[in-house]
C-alpha cells in the first residue's frame, strides 16, 4: 500500500526560512500535507501487517470488498478496474494472485466471449466473512484517538480535500 518515508516534519524556524526563499511556500498547507501523509503511511503500515495476518494484500482486499458488495453477482474486468482505480495489468496481478489462493473465479461472460467476468468463490466469502468483524474492530482501534464528532470532522475535511484533487485532475 502506501509508503511515505519522512518521519521528522520540517520544524516551524526550517519553515519561515524556506518561506523567505521560496514565496509561494504556504506553511500551514505544507505542514498539514506532510501530516496527512506522514499519518496515511503509518496507517497503510498498520493495514499491511493486519491483511498480511490473513495471506492477502491491501489491493486483494478492495478487489474482494468490490466483490464482495455484487456478491452473489459477477463483475466485469472493465467495471472492477475502474471502481478499484487500478489499470488492468495492476487488475490481473492482484486477480491472479486471488485466483490462486481460491478466493475468485473467472467465468464466461454471457453474451461476450471476449470478455469474463470475476466473482467470488465459496472460500473468498468464507475468508471475508471471517476476516471482516476482526478488520472492523481494529479500523474502530486505529481510529480510536478521536471521538465520533472529530471523526466526522474528519472525515468532512478529507473529502473537502478528495474533491479540490478531483477537480485539479480534470
């Protein structure tokens, strides 16, 4: 998942002087971007190690969620690609792997034999089924350092944040 290796933030006196040298150098938004990633490494380590307990990956993981909310419904490589924001050669490691563990098959599509679509198989809803009372529990541990309304002021502010990066993008 992601990895962000800048464990000392700058401190305030390094600041105000690159402020000086560099004018466009905007403290607050620097600090509170290197925070937010300094915190999203540290929380994708936390993940990492918490899938790893169960043989998966972070992307396996949002491969089997996407799954898992059709089930018992199949998906489309195309349509799965794009809700995971992944290309398709990221999406056929993360299937193979998958495939090999016996937790998806590929089937036939209907209509297209050019195309197949994916779905879970009996032992990928068992391992979620299992794993998802657990993952939850150690979100709401993770988390636990803020109480529910700072949480939702969170959670508001990032997807503030989420929308301008949309928005910079197209």
């Amino acid at each position: 998942m992601f990895q962000f290796g800048f464990r000392d933030l700058p401190e305030e006196q390094t600041l105000q002087e690159y402020a000086l040298r560099f004018q466009d150098l905007d403290k607050e938004a620097v600090v509170a971007a290197l925070a937010l990633l300094r915190t999203a490494s540290d929380l994708s380590k936390e993940f990492d190690s918490f899938f790893a307990f169960f043989d998966i990956t972070w992307g396996r993981f949002i491969i089997l969620m996407l799954l898992y909310r059709e089930y018992p419904e199949a998906l489309d490589f195309a349509l799965l690609s794009e809700r995971a924001e992944i290309t398709k050669a990221t999406l056929t490691g993360l299937i193979d792997g998958l495939d090999k563990q016996g937790f998806v098959e590929r089937i036939s599509h209907p209509t297209d034999r050019r195309k197949q679509l994916l779905c879970l198989t009996a032992d990928g809803l068992a391992l979620l089924e299992r794993m998802l009372p657990s993952h939850y529990r150690t979100t709401a541990h993770y988390m636990s350092g803020l109480n529910k309304s700072q949480l939702v002021e969170l959670t508001e502010l990032l997807n503030r944040l989420h929308e301008v990066l949309v928005d910079i993008r197209e």
